[in-house]
C-alpha cells in the first residue's frame, strides 16, 4: 500500500531547554481509500449514458460533438481508470479534462493538469474559462507560486483582475481546473498545503499530464521533476487517475511513461489515435545557400507583396535564440520597405517578457503580425487554427519535436498546411546504420549540435576529445541519392529513385529514427507510421510528401544562387616598415584635417591590418589595384580612396619582397630616399618632421636610427580635451 497523507496530532511537547527550534508534530497516517461501492459505480453509470448529450449542450464549439476518443477518455476518467492517449496535435485532447466536469457526481471535485511551459499554462486557463466555461486558474511563478508568503496569505492570478485565491480554495474543490507545473506540484509547500490534505483528496477528480512525452524527454535531463511524477500517488486516493496526453508516442516513451507514472499495466487504457495530420504536407529538404544568409527561407516573402496579407501567416522554428535573430534581420531586410515599420516579423521566445507574449501572440491571431520565429514557447498546445506554414530550421533534435511542431499549422477544420524542414546537407550523409547500433551513441542533438559538442579533430571514440566522435557519414554520392539536392532553385533534381525498403527501424535510433525520415526514398507519412504506429489510413499523394508529389518544391523554392567569381588571391612580401609610418601620418593628418575635434583616434580612418596590407604588396599602379585591395572591407573608399590613393603612387615604394622566415636583421633594407618624397607637402610642419607613428611597430628595415629624425608629435585634441578637464 503507498504511503498516505497524514493529520497532525495535538502535541504538547516543548522544546528542548536551550535550543531555537520547535520540534515538530507526530504524524499519523489515516488509511484513506475512494472505492466505489455498487451503489455509487451504479450511479456513476448512469451519470455516463447521458455524457453524450452533455457535452454536445455544453461544448458549443464542438460542432459535431466529441469524438470516439474523446468520450473513452472522459469515461475512464468517471470511473476511476488511468488513460495513455496518443492523438495529433489539435484533436481536441484538452477537451477530455473538461467533460466530467458536466457530470452531477463531479460537482466540487478538481482536477491537477500538469503544464510544461508558462505560455502554454496562460492559453489553457483561457482556454478552459472561455470555451468550457470552467473556473481555471494556473500556479506558476509570475504570480507567486508556493512560496512561504503565498500559502500562508494567498495568491494572485492572470484570470480575473485583482482576484485572490489561498490553498484553502483549492483543497474545497472552488476551482474546476488547476494548472501547474511538475516542480510546483511536487513542491515541499504544495504537497504539505494541498496534496495531503484529507479534504483535498476527496475533491481530486484526476490528475492530467499534458504533452507526456516530456517526462521521458526532459525527466534525464534539465526537467528532473518530470521523472519523479508518478509519487504524487502517494499523496492522493489509490484510485485517483492520471491521463496522460501526448501527441508523439513512440514505443520507448510509451514503456517509459508506464514506468514512470505508475500505471497498472493491467488496468489502464491505451488509447492511440495515431499523430497523423493528412491535410498539412511535409517538405524536407537541404539548404543550397550558406546557412548565415538565410536565403534558403526566401520564399516566405513574395517579391510581388502588395499588402502584408500576401505573406502567409507562418512559424518558424529556430532551436537558437541568436540564430533567431539574424534570422528575423534577413526576413525584415526581404520585406518591402514601405511595410518594414510594420513588424511583420517578430520573436517568440523564452527571452520575452509575459506581456510581450501575451501582445505579440495576439496580433499574430489576428493577422497583424504574419511571422513568428519561435522556440518550443510557441511549440506545444498553442493553437492557433490559421497558420498556413511552419518551417523547421536546421535538423531538430528528435523526431517528437518535428511533429508537435508541424502539427501547428492548419488546424482549423477545412483547412490545408505545409509543413517544411529546411537541414543541413551533411543530415543527409549520416549514416543511419551507424545511428540505429549506437555508433555515436544515443545523443539527439541536431547535426549542428553535434558538431559543436563532439570530440573533434577527427579523434573518435578513443580520441581525448570530448563527446563521443564524429557521426558516421557515408559521403556526397549517398547524400545525393537520398535527396541532398532535391528542392533546390533549378528543380533539376527534384524527381528521384525510389530505392529499395531497408530494414525496419529499431526503437534505439538516434533522434527517433529522424534520419531514416530525412534520407526516406519511399513515403514521409509512411515512416511515421511506423515509428509512431499509427493506423494504417489513406492520404491524397498530391498533398501527403514531397516524395509523392514533387511538385510541392514550387512552394518552398530558394532564392537563385549567386555563384560570386573567386577573389583572385593577393600576392604579399614582408611589410615595408616605412611605408607603414606615412600611411600612420597620412592618416593623422587627415582626421586632424576633416575631424579636428573628434574624440576617436586616427585608426578608425585606416585601422593597422590595412595599412599592413597596403605596405606588403609592393608598387600600386592603378587606382583598380587599391579597390580590389581594399574596397570591400575600407568604409572610407568613397571619401578617401582618391587622396590615398595618390599618397601611395608619390611614393617610391621598393619591389615586393618575398615573405621570409628568418630574423628581422637579414630583410631586405628599404631606401631611405623615399621619405622626402613619401610625406606629401600638406602636411603640418610637425608632422613632416617626422614619421613616428602613432600605433603599431615602429622599428624600420635596414636603416639607421641618425637617417630618420626623432621629434615627437604635439599633444593631440584628445588630449588637450583632457588637459582641460
């Protein structure tokens, strides 16, 4: 029998003579049980006959009525039984909390929904208040949570204006619906305020784990408390159900998730309904542009646009906040100018501030905002029935990921969706045999991630490097074969063989089997059904996969390539020291001209690298010559391109030098003659006094010390600022 909640005895001990605690009360451990006698599981059962029509006067919005599922799940749950459900994302899985609350035994009775994220926990106790018309509340950190202040006085939420609430209103069964998170549910206050309460547990009509699949993906890692949920049984009665929902149920996670949660393997029901989502086509293919340009998301913004209506409305998902960023810059920079103020394209992400998400969520409802460049913030449970396109940016970490996130667009009913992943072209090489056995071992990372965290330099397992070597690749041929050149700009390669089978997935493959569905040759939807074992159903080829219709490429296009001439390289000797001390004067005399009272130093006319490069390349003929040099990468060529350029043909700049790796004494001498000529007439007295510079090294080739004279400068405007002071 687990452990049972506990009631304080009165106790009239006293502490100890001496000591600044209070010892604490005996606690006995009443036996507490809800089973159901024959009367009230006859009662109950009539209750359910008319469930039906309940919810069909109730639940408005449900056009049709609830689903077979739906009504399997609100059943159980009347009769005290646990529910593992797998259905896609948008079938209506929420709803299956919300309808034994319309039953008459269900009256005063609450139930716990455990909630991943923050935004999604607002949505739902919107959701639950205006579509079910049940009194929700969420308990999350912005509002207080479970701290000492909280339970003693109460607490504030997002629902109704100025509203508090204290734990006793939960234990009473005042809320229908309380949303929270694993780690608030099994907080030290929480279980002593709420969950072991004697009253609390007469009122606990069932206990919901909303999007499941994170107590097998998150309960390892960063969300320990996931792993540990399966003890709040401890604290309520034995037959107090838990139904977990999940859009994303592979045979790992469901084996976990019994493990975990504690299911009777014998007594809970298996719902699966498959993830399937036959009007949303998926795309995958690899990126032909470098992946810092971004331009490989061009077809996101029409170069027709007349009004920010014709872009469709769309997520895009980016595992990097910085990414998403530089992301966003290029999308805003494709947009017509006269719409940039408009923000069309705007971050959601966990960087932001509630009020932001709450501002931007809503205006991309409505259509004001037509991009959203997200994290898993916007991934789970946010319904939003209009998105047209979502687009994955890189491989995700796991194949869970990439369906909770193309299950995002079109989920309003009637409506049709494109779902694109845009990856790497190296995902298309690994090799998916040495995924499936463990090659490097079980990490799902993404391939960019792995590429950051892998023991690198090629050492492997035995190298000392750190992680566990670089993934197995089977070169540019296989790549090509499955699809690494598919979707491209010239659609040359879009239709491909379709090869043989290969053998069934294993359960272990990295990421889910994510690479067996990448470099698939057969049929997306069909290794999703395998990996997820959904039913066997029908999907019209013209809108399942790119590799059942390859015309859907015409959607996602790239921009075209710009193939750029390769630079030709610059030839370079040793750097004349010379040279380098009139452009440091040349550049002085210049900022002391134009810019007499700016703060800055002369470097940021003609920063040192360049006056490096100018000294090492010998003669400079033509003003061509300069510009390939320097054009590209000097802010002021348009300013002073023309007066360089006709300081460095005055000078008599000696032939270029080879580059030698010997000692500074035996280069080749520089001729002295040239610093008459070097320092042109323009320049203050007191400077042509002198070629000391500023900055850098100031040691010259093969001349002698008596052959340059030693004046130093007068102080500059920087520092006469200072002298001032």
């Amino acid at each position: 029998m687990p452990p049972q909640p506990s009631s304080f005895v009165n106790s009239q001990r006293r502490s100890p003579t001496g000591t600044q605690h209070k010892v604490k009360s005996r606690r006995v451990l009443p036996t507490r049980s809800s089973n159901l006698n024959p009367e009230q599981q006859q009662a109950i059962d009539k209750e359910l006959e008319h469930l039906l029509e309940l919810v069909k006067a109730h639940f408005t919005g449900w056009g049709n009525g609830p689903q077979g599922f739906q009504l399997a799940g609100m059943r159980a749950q009347a009769l005290s039984q646990d529910v593992l459900l797998h259905a896609a994302t948008g079938a209506g899985k929420t709803g299956i909390a919300a309808g034994p609350h319309l039953l008459p035994s269900s009256t005063g009775k609450v139930t716990l929904m455990v909630s991943p994220l923050l935004s999604l926990q607002e949505e739902q106790v919107v959701t639950f208040q205006e579509e079910f018309k049940l009194k929700a509340v969420a308990i999350k950190s912005n509002n207080g949570g479970c701290t000492k202040d909280v339970m003693e006085v109460g607490f504030a939420f997002s629902g109704l204006c100025g509203t508090y609430i204290s734990p006793q209103d939960i234990v009473s069964g005042l809320w229908q619906i309380v949303i929270l998170s694993p780690e608030m549910l099994l907080s030290r206050r929480f279980i002593d305020g709420v969950l072991q309460k004697p009253e609390f547990g007469s009122h606990c009509l069932s206990v919901f784990v909303d999007e499941a699949h994170c107590v097998s993906h998150w309960g390892d890692s960063f969300r320990k408390k996931y792993s540990s949920l399966g003890i709040v049984r401890a604290f309520l009665p034995r037959d107090t159900p838990i139904v977990a929902l999940t859009a994303t149920l592979t045979p790992r996670v469901h084996e976990d998730l019994i493990n975990k949660l504690q299911f009777d393997r014998e007594k809970y029901l298996f719902i699966n309904e498959g993830n399937e989502r036959s009007n949303v086509a998926q795309i995958v293919h690899a990126m032909e542009h470098p992946m810092n340009t971004y331009r490989d998301l061009d077809f996101l913004i029409p170069d027709n646009m007349t009004t920010p209506l014709d872009i469709k409305k769309s997520f895009i998902y980016a595992d990097n906040i910085a990414g998403g960023t530089a992301l966003i810059n290029h999308l805003n920079s494709q947009v017509k100018e006269e719409f940039r103020a408009k923000g069309l394209v705007r971050p959601y992400n966990a960087a932001m501030s509630t009020t932001y998400h709450k501002l931007v969520l809503r205006l991309f409802k409505e259509g004001v905002i037509r991009i959203l460049v997200c994290t898993d913030a916007a991934g789970m449970g946010c319904n939003i029935p209009d998105v047209d396109i979502v687009v994955q940016w890189k491989a995700p970490s796991n194949l869970s990921s990439w369906v909770q996130r193309a299950g995002r667009a079109a989920q309003a009913a009637g409506r049709e969706g494109l779902a694109v992943m845009i990856v790497e072209k190296s995902a298309f090489e690994i090799s998916t045999t040495a995924a499936s056995s463990g090659e490097f071992g079980t990490n799902t990372a993404s391939v960019s991630q792995r590429r950051n965290t892998c023991g690198g330099h090629g050492r492997g397992h035995s190298g000392r490097g750190r992680g566990q070597g670089r993934p197995a690749k089977n070169g540019p041929t296989y790549g090509v074969l499955h699809g690494a050149k598919r979707g491209q700009y010239s659609g040359a390669h879009d239709t491909m063989t379709h090869l043989e089978e290969r053998e069934e997935i294993p359960g272990d493959a990295v990421g889910e089997g994510l690479y067996w569905y990448i470099q698939t040759t057969v049929c997306r939807w069909l290794i999703l059904t395998k990996i997820f074992r959904n039913k066997p159903s029908y999907v019209s080829p013209t809108r399942c996969c790119d590799l059942c219709n390859p015309k859907l490429f015409d959607r996602t296009r790239p921009s075209e390539l710009i193939v750029t001439a390769r630079q030709r390289s610059i030839r370079k000797g040793e750097p004349v020291a010379l040279v380098q001390d009139v452009l440091y004067a040349w550049r002085r005399s210049v900022k002391c001209e134009l810019y007499p009272r700016a703060m800055w130093a002369p470097q940021a006319l003609l920063d040192d690298p360049t006056c490096e490069l100018l000294s090492s390349v010998g003669l400079i003929q033509t003003k061509e010559h300069l510009a390939l040099l320097v054009e590209s990468c000097w802010a002021c060529w348009s300013l002073l391109g023309d007066r360089l350029f006709n300081l460095l043909v005055s000078l008599k700049i000696p032939s270029l030098a080879r580059s030698k790796r010997t000692t500074t004494a035996s280069k080749r001498s520089a001729p002295t003659e040239m610093l008459s000529s070097a320092l042109p007439a323009t320049l203050p007295k007191r400077l042509r006094l002198s070629t000391h510079h500023e900055s850098g090294p100031s040691t010259s080739i093969g001349v002698q010390k008596s052959a340059v004279p030693s004046i130093s400068f007068g102080p500059s405007a920087y520092d006469s600022f200072f002298s001032r002071l």
